[in-house]
C-alpha cells in the first residue's frame, strides 16, 4: 500500500499513513488514526481539502470543469435523456431501458399525491411566507404522515422511500408556490409526466385545460437534471451529517433544503437576477465591473466563480447553449438578457476576471431561463430543491449503506481563554 510520512520536526518523529486511490481523481491521505498516533488534529476550515466519505455517485474535475452522474457526462445526459432518466440512474446506477423507465414514471405519477392534512399545514402559515421556509416545513411534516413500517436499513423500503420524496417534492414545491399567493392548491394530474406536471401545478386553476409547451418542459427538465446531484457540497453534507444521527430520512432532507436556502448556495439565482434588476441598464454594467474590481468596494459580482470549479461550470456551457437557442422561443427578458451578456463577455475577456478564474457558473444563466418561464425568484431555490432531491435521497441511502460510516463530528481548534477563576 501506498504511504505517506509526517514528520513532526519538534520532535524528529515520524508517522506513516495509508494513501487511499479513487478510481478518479486525486488520492486521498487516510488520516482516522491521525489524533491517535500524534495527538494533533488537522485544521480544514470549510473542508477544503477533507473527504468526509466515499462515494460512487458524482465525481467533478473542477481544475478541467468536467461533471459526470454514476460515470455519465453531465452533457450527454443533459442532451440525450430525461430527468426522470437521471433520476432513475442516480437511485438505480444505471439508465433505465424502456421498461424500467415506463415503470418509474408510472410509480412516481401515482406518488405525486400528498396526504389531505398537509394542505392544512399549508393553510397555517403566513401570507407572503417564503417557499423555502414552507418547504422544509412541509418536507419534515412528511415523517409524521409515512412513519410506520419504515425500516431504514431494509433497501426496498429505502427505495419506496426515495420514489416517494422525489414524487412528492413538485407538488410540495407547487402548494408553496399557491399558499403565497393565495390561490387555489392544484393537484398532480396523472396523465403529466414529471416536469410537465410541476408546470401544470404552479400555473392551471381548477377546470382549465392548460397546455404546456415543449420547449418550457425541455427548458426546465433540463435545469433539473443538472442540479441533480452535486459531490459533497454544504446541503447534501448537512443531508449526511443529520442522517448519521439516525434521525428519520425526512429529517435529514429538511435539513438540506434548509442548508441550500442560503444564498451563497441555492439562493444565489435569485440574487443574481435580483443584481440584474438593480443594474437596471446595458448602460449601467461599466460602473458595476468597476466596483466587482475595487478592493475597497463590498460589491460582488453574483453568478461568477464556484467553489470547486477553476473552469468554466460544465452546468453553465450547457445552458449558455441552451439560452442562446431558446431565448426568443421562451421570451428572455430583453433588457436582463442585454446586461448579462455584456457582463458575461468583459468577464470572459478581462485579465481581472481571467486570472482569478471567475466564469459564469449555473446561476449565472439558470436564473434568466426561470425569470423566461414565469416563475417568481422567490421560487427559484425550491426548483434546485425539486432536481436536488434525488441527489440527496440517493446519499442518504449510500451513507446508510456505508459500514465505514460513523456520526459527523469534526473537531475544533479552541482560541478561548483557559482556567479562569471564579
């Protein structure tokens, strides 16, 4: 086996750990046993350079901007197949064929059904409630509706469990959308499949016969798919480290929807169709590139740069390609689209931007195509919340599956004061 040394030179000792291979991407220094052996923790604040697990679900080349699901491009699934493809092949780890396909829609179809008392739930909050807050509300309900017989460690159950959340989450998300603005809750109808259906939920009122057009549903099936599922980043740890708990699935995935609302995460659409909207004209982005550029300035440039991507967001050339042909199809907001194609291309072409690898990422583009097919911003974290969930019910099975796995519990470097008397 591979080895690594530490030296600590206080001392001239040396400790040798285990060097761990992935199957893709850079090795990993197996440190459980560093406190142990040396009496010293690592210091990782953000866990920028920590692996909190194993997993065989999404693998990113940030330095390359590459994505894949189970092995799969991010760009030939986004092109060639179906959410409900993707999320059949992140639950299953492999492309339904036709019959497995037929199946999981016609599964998902008849789940898509909530329990009568939750419109009541929705009924208690708030006019002008934030979705999300409803959401994560309503997500944590579900446990008290489906709690009996669930036996987490059986993986057929587990398996009912993630087609119930994934059917359930659009119409959960849809009511949040109504509740707002008071109007009339709309149930699925079963003759829709998945993406339409969400459509068909936010927009119809009873007795209509709303038609959809194909270009909205390719627009946000696609949207979907790439937010599927995303590595370990904050909501999908925070997914993990409640369900290493043992709390109820449930639990866990209301706590990621809460982890994704902030807007450094999930959020961050809204906020940068917020910022097009407070530039306000084409004429205006000179003054706000200079102030992105001023040290001295707190003004941020939203929708630029990622955390693990060095590159351009694979997630972002997709819908780049896809906003540029279906902007006049869908009715992009002119004088939006303007100001961010002129911010996109000094960004593109300005040594400031270029050296510190701030590209375009998802937001930056996901954000119009929303704003183009009518859905408030305020709703714009809960479509990430409705392409996210079978990311996140697929790592709460793998973590549950995981004889390695143990409570989340990182340690700390104390900077407090010590013995202090009374």
């Amino acid at each position: 086996m591979d080895t690594v040394t530490l030296t600590d030179n206080r001392t001239n000792t040396s400790y040798t750990f285990s060097i761990l291979h992935p199957t893709i991407g850079p090795d990993v220094i197996d440190v459980r046993t560093l406190y142990n052996d040396t009496g010293m923790f690592t210091y990782d604040p953000g866990f920028t350079s920590t692996a909190s697990c194993s997993s065989s679900i999404t693998y990113i080349d940030g330095e390359k901007g590459e994505l894949s699901y189970r092995g799969y491009d991010i760009s030939d699934l986004a092109l060639k197949k179906s959410y409900l493809d993707v999320a059949y092949l992140i639950l299953n780890a492999h492309l339904p064929n036709e019959k497995e396909r037929a199946e999981f829609d016609i599964e998902l179809r008849k789940r898509s059904f909530v329990h009568e008392g939750l419109k009541r739930l929705f009924d208690a909050f708030p006019d002008k409630a934030h979705p999300m807050a409803m959401m994560s509300s309503a997500v944590s309900a579900l446990s008290t509706f489906y709690f009996e017989h669930l036996n987490v460690d059986d993986d057929e159950e587990a398996q009912v469990m993630a087609r119930r959340i994934i059917a359930k989450i659009p119409t959960l998300a849809a009511f949040t959308h109504r509740r707002m603005f008071g109007i009339p809750y709309i149930y699925p109808d079963i003759e829709r499949p998945f993406t339409e259906n969400f459509l068909y939920m936010m927009r119809a009122y009873p007795g209509e016969n709303l038609e959809i057009r194909d270009v909205e549903i390719k627009a946000l099936d696609t949207i979907f798919t790439l937010h599927a599922d995303h590595e370990q980043n904050a909501s999908t740890s925070t997914v993990r480290a409640v369900a290493s708990t043992g709390a109820h699935p449930y639990a866990a995935l209301s706590a990621g929807i809460n982890a994704l609302w902030g807007r450094a995460h999930g959020g961050a659409n809204e906020s940068v169709i917020a910022q097009l909207e407070f530039i306000g004209n084409v004429d205006n982005v000179d003054e706000f590139i200079a102030r992105a550029k001023d040290p001295n300035d707190d003004f941020k440039l939203m929708g630029f740069g990622h955390r693990v991507y060095k590159n351009f967001d694979p997630r972002a050339r997709i819908l780049k390609h896809l906003l540029d042909q279906l902007k006049d199809e869908l009715g992009v907001n002119n004088e939006l689209l303007k100001i961010a194609e002129k911010i996109e291309n000094i960004a593109l072409n300005d040594e400031y931007f270029i050296q510190r690898r701030l590209y375009p990422n998802i937001d930056f583009y996901s954000g119009l195509i929303l704003t183009a097919l009518k859905i408030p911003k305020s709703m714009f974290t809960i479509i990430f919340v409705i392409g996210r969930s079978v990311g996140w019910v697929a790592q709460w099975i793998e973590l549950k599956n995981d004889r390695e796995m143990k409570i989340a519990r990182p340690r700390q470097r104390y900077i407090g004061e010590v013995k202090k008397g009374l």
